[in-house]
C-alpha cells in the first residue's frame, strides 16, 4: 500500500518594506530547513496568488507567520488555530486573514494555525524594529528545534 507522505507547511506572509510588517519573509528567509516534513514559502503581500502552488503541495498543517495587531507589547507572540482568527483584519494585506484561511481550507484539509507577531512599527522603512526581530529570531529557532510544531500535533 502506498502512504502518502504528510509535512508542515509554513507560510511567511508580509511587506518587508513598511517595518514590522515584514516579519514574515524575515522568518521565512532565515529558515534553513533540512527536514522532509516541513517545507516554507515566502508568499510576500498577496499570500492569495499562491493558493493554487499551497493547493498542488496538499499540506496537513500550515502555519501562517505574520504581523498581527492583537493589541499587545510590540514583539508578543500569539499562536491562534483557524477558529480563532478573528473576523476583523489584523494585518495590512488586501485579504484578511480569515477570508485566507477560509480559501486554504476550501483548497485543501490541512489544519491551519496563525503565529502572529505584534508589530512596533509599520511604517514605510525597511527593517524590522530590535523588538520584533528579538522575537523573530527566538521563534526561528523554535522552529527549526521542533518545539512549536511538535506543539500542535
């Protein structure tokens, strides 16, 4: 019997040009994966044009990594499951963030969780505040060690 092979997704979604927003690719370029059950992709400020590659993948699980007003200290750190995501935008994207997963969820059966990251600062500059990247760089390596996807199993 042949056994489909299932893997984690993680999807870096932001503009690295207006600040914090760009946490996202920041995380997805810093990810140096050598594991066949968690692959990355870097979907930038229109994660919607690559529902069909996500779709053609066929995950089981898909982390969306991305600035997230929550309303907390710049820098928090909020894993939130697709039932969870609020209605309201949280981001600066043209498609909220629920009506993303709603397609991700239309176009495959994998379940899908947000890790959002509070911004500082969202203005148009390159580079992310020393705050967020501090978080940033913590939630790579947790990422990389296994402890945030094994979390979720």
């Amino acid at each position: 019997m042949l056994s489909l092979s299932k893997f984690t997704l993680i999807l870096g979604i932001g503009n690295s040009l207006r600040g914090d927003d760009g946490v996202g690719p920041y995380i997805i370029d810093k990810l140096k994966i050598e594991n066949s059950q968690l692959k990355i992709l870097n979907c930038g400020v229109v994660p919607e044009d690559y529902i069909d590659e996500i779709s053609e993948l066929s995950p089981d699980k898909i982390f969306i990594i991305d600035a997230a007003n929550f309303e907390e200290k710049p820098g928090t750190v909020k894993i939130v499951d697709e039932i969870n995501i609020p209605e309201k935008s949280l981001s600066t994207h043209n498609i909220s963030l629920k009506v993303f997963v709603g397609l991700l969820k239309q176009f495959t059966q994998a379940k899908v969780f947000l890790i959002g990251i509070q911004p500082e600062n969202m203005d148009y500059v390159e580079g992310l505040s020393k705050t967020v990247k501090a978080s940033a760089d913590r939630l790579v390596e947790q990422i990389v060690e296994g402890s945030i996807i094994k979390k979720y199993e």
